[in-house]
C-alpha cells in the first residue's frame, strides 16, 4: 500500500502548527515595534518643537513649563501620545546662559514608561 501513516501525518500537522505560530508572532511583534517607533517619532517631533518654541522666546522669559495634554492638542492637532507630557527645564549656566533640557515622556502601550530628553545651551543677547 502507498500513502503516509497516521504517525507522519500528526508529525508534519506538528511541524506546520509550528511554523505558523512562529510567523504570527514575528507579525505581531513587528506590530508592536512599529507603533513604538511610530510614538518615538511623535514625541521626538514634540521635543524639537519646544526647543524650536524657546528659540523664539526672549532669553528672559525662558522658564520651567510643563505641557499637559491639553496644551499639546492645541499645539499640534489632536495627535498626543498616550500619557504624554512635555516638561521645559531651563537651569543658569553663569550669567550670559542657561541649559535647557527637554523632556518627553508617554507611555507605550499603556504600561511602558519611556521618555526622550534633548539639551541645549542659549545665551542672551
């Protein structure tokens, strides 16, 4: 008789089941990846726009600010992330600058904490 006994055909049912859990969780983590790089470019865009917002202020008027999400939907269109916050911390650096961190941070998925800060140095005129 020809054919494949029923050992064989359970034994490669196995191998398939396997293979296609393992494609459909690299998919789902691909998934996953992307919205974390798709949030890393949003709050990476909101933290050039608040060094680009104390660019345009007078040295002076340079203090701590907090962004709520509020203040973000007004800025930029309804497109916050979850949990985000924008925090503006200006620290003297001798008399003629200050050392200004910006930082961002949100949560990805809901549960995971993570944040972005960038610095720079202005000087008064």
């Amino acid at each position: 008789m020809k054919g494949f006994t029923l050992i064989e055909l359970l034994l490669a049912l196995v191998i398939v089941a396997f293979s296609v859990t393992a494609l459909l969780s690299l998919f789902a983590s691909s998934i996953f990846l992307d919205m974390a790089n798709k949030n890393l470019t949003t709050a990476i865009s909101h933290a050039q726009y608040a060094l680009e917002y104390i660019k345009n202020k007078n040295f002076f008027d340079v203090t701590n600010e907090t962004w709520d999400i509020a203040k973000i939907d007004n800025l930029f269109n309804q497109n916050h992330l979850n949990s985000e916050s924008v925090i503006i911390y200006p620290s003297a650096w001798g008399s003629y600058g200050k050392d200004v961190t910006v930082t961002v941070s949100w949560k990805d998925r809901g549960i995971i904490n993570r944040s972005i800060a960038f610095e720079t140095l202005i000087t008064g005129e």
